[in-house]
C-alpha cells in the first residue's frame, strides 16, 4: 500500500506516537543495528541503554510542529515559514544575547568539528581532557592538530589543574562540562577559575565548553557557562537538542560566544544544515521549558532507582550529573555488554582506559532500567533484589 501524503499525516499525528518518537530520537531498531549488529541480540525489542537518548523521545508540542512542516518540505530551509534565524532568535533572546552571538549546526558534533578546524593547526595543538567526547580528539587527529590529553583525577573528573598547565600555547581547549562517559561536573566557580587561569596563561587560546547535558544536572554548584561565554573573548558553549529535548535523530545544536568567535567557526559551515523539520521541532521545543523540567525530573528518579539497584550489589560509580551512569562493575566492559546483549539489554562501548573496569549505562525509562537491572544481576552474579517500591 502506498504511503500518501494524508496517510502519513495519520500515522504521525496518531496520539500514540511512540514509534515516531523513536526514529525522531534515533532509538530504533536500525540505529541499534548499526550500533551493535544482529547477533546475539535477545527479542524483537531490546533495552537500548548504550546511546545516552532521551528514552520517550520528544513531546507532542514537537511531533505536532513537524507534522505541521510537512507541506513546506519540498522547500529549501531558507525558503520556509520558520527559518535558521527564527531558532537563531529564539536562543539569542532566551541568554538576552544577539544573533551573531548564536551559530547553529546538525547537532552540536559539526560544531565541534568545525572549531577543531577554525582554531587549531600543526603549531596550535589541542587539549582535551581524557576519556572525554571523542569528536574533538578525532579531529584533531584527521587534520595533523597535536593533541595533548589530560589525565581525569581520583574521582574521575577532568583534573582543570593540568588542563591549564596544557593550555599554555594551544589553539584549543575543549572543556566537556558534564564529562562524557564519566558524568561528572565541575561548579561553577571551578569553571569561572579556570577559565581566568588559561586566559591569564595562553591569552590566544579559545576555549570551548561543552554542555550537552546541561539539562540533566541536579548539583548545586553547577551554573551554566553561557554568561562566561557571553561576557568574555575567546569562550564560547556549546550544546545541543539531542539528549534531553529527544530529538537526536533530527540533529540540531548551537554555539553561543562572542561574535568574532562564532564567525570564525561560520565559516566552515555548511549552509542551511538544518532541515525544514528539524527547525520547525527545535523551536517547538526550545519554546516549551517545562517539558525539559519534567525530564529532568523523570531522569532523575529513575536514575536513583538504578544507581540504589547497584548499590544493593555493592556497585558504585561516578557522582552522575547527566542521563547515564559510569559503574565500577569490577570486570572488563566487553564481556559486561556481550552478557547482557544476549538477555536483551544494550550497554554502552569501551572507554579506554578504563574498559577493564567501568561500563557506561545510558538511563531508559523506569520500565526499561526494572528489566535491565533484573538481567544486571544475573549478568554480575548477585541475587540481591530491590522492593517494588523503590521504581515508583
């Protein structure tokens, strides 16, 4: 049966939307796939706890606003009703900022990327911390860039003492705030310090923060480091619609900094990298904050259920600020994951150079983690059980 135009308004806009918010958010049963191949695979609908996504997806003010963009798809970006600028303004008011202070881009990976390329070279090297988000080191790599890693300390946070001793003539410091895989935070003061110290040390140097799950944080002393970037040269953050807006299989982020900054990166852009769809979703869901606070909420129940889960198998891990989990399961990763691959439950891959002793454990919905935390103590050897009470 052909699929027409009125049909796939049907089946998108259907109240039951769960399928959609699936590939919308990059869950589905190809991305897994991709991710892991076929084998071993347990059923037809396994936990996908490995990608660090927003389990439901995006809200319905989202799906409802790209159902809405469909009639203006066969339109290039720059020709439909809502445009980049019209999200490029949104963000700007919200950080009472200008439009030149904002770029935008497929996700906040293409502008890592492209900051890699505008701000560093053979002579300017890279620093980032390590393990942390791979992009930046990868690309440092593909370009000839140097690259200086820095060492996490004891409790696996970027260790910001030898990230500013690195800094010193380096072309760029990337700053993942909270860490990706270790899901720790730095307060904002730390943050504040260090940015004084590598501009004091290496006044050339551009640093740049990640904060992809700024959404999820629940420490105190964490602040956002926008105002940091807003007020001062040569900072700049960046984020992205990809973890708690749910929208990671649409691609959308931005940068926010001083204009010469985001100029800089501009030039290395792709034009109009974000579709008609995908605009029309991100500003629905930029405009609509309590649906990020009641995510923020649901992840963090869920997550006390599964970190007190492990607690009751002696298990522990980092202080997680984010949606996943970074366990001492006290035994090599690879085999962690290819157990519980084989009862249905996918977990995340390797970090060097802690594979032989940490996995990293994306947050599912409260239903998925109860299934999955069940296989954990199988998979790690424990009968201990958690009251039924403790998932509410």
């Amino acid at each position: 049966m052909s699929l027409t135009r009125r049909r796939l308004f049907q089946r998108l806009a259907t109240p039951d939307y769960s399928a959609q918010a699936e590939w919308i958010s990059a869950r589905g049963r190809e991305a897994g796939m991709m991710e892991y191949g076929e084998q071993g695979m347990a059923g037809a609908t396994p936990v996908r706890i490995a990608s660090n996504e927003n389990p439901l997806g995006p809200g319905q003010h989202v799906l409802d606003a790209i159902v809405g963009k469909f009639p203006e798809a066969h339109r290039y970006p720059f020709n439909a009703k809502q445009t980049e600028g019209a999200l490029i303004t949104a963000i700007a008011q919200k950080f009472q900022a200008k439009n030149e202070n904002v770029l935008l881009g497929p996700g906040s990976g293409e502008i890592l990327t492209h900051s890699v390329r505008a701000f560093t070279s053979a002579s300017k090297p890279l620093v980032t911390a390590w393990p942390s988000f791979e992009n930046p080191r990868d690309t440092a790599k593909k370009i000839g860039t140097p690259v200086r890693e820095v060492q996490l300390d004891g409790k696996l946070r970027i260790d910001i003492a030898k990230m500013i001793e690195a800094s010193k003539g380096a072309g760029l410091v990337f700053f993942c705030n909270p860490n990706n895989p270790t899901a720790t935070v730095h307060g904002k003061t730390a943050v504040a310090d260090m940015v004084k110290a590598i501009r004091s040390a290496s006044p050339d140097t551009l640093i740049l923060i990640d904060e992809a799950y700024h959404d999820y944080v629940t420490d105190p002393s964490y602040q956002s480091a926008v105002d940091i970037a807003l007020s001062t040269p040569n900072v700049f953050v960046t984020r992205t619609f990809s973890k708690a807006y749910g929208m990671a299989g649409l691609r959308a982020g931005y940068a926010i900094g001083h204009a010469p900054t985001i100029k800089a990166i501009q030039a290395f852009k792709m034009p109009y990298g974000l579709g008609t769809l995908t605009l029309g979703g991100a500003i629905a869901g930029w405009a609509n904050q309590g649906h990020i606070d009641n995510e923020r909420k649901r992840n963090t129940e869920v997550k006390a259920f599964t970190v007190k889960a492990f607690a009751d198998m002696g298990i522990s891990g980092t202080d997680s600020q984010t949606n996943f989990l970074f366990m001492d399961i006290k035994r090599p990763a690879a085999g962690f994951r290819d157990a519980c691959r084989a009862q249905g439950v996918l977990v995340g891959r390797d970090f060097p150079p802690y594979e032989k002793t940490h996995c990293r454990i994306s947050i599912g919905t409260m239903a998925e983690m109860q299934k999955a935390v069940e296989v954990f103590k199988k998979v790690l050897g424990t009968t201990t059980t958690t009251s039924s009470k403790d998932g509410q």
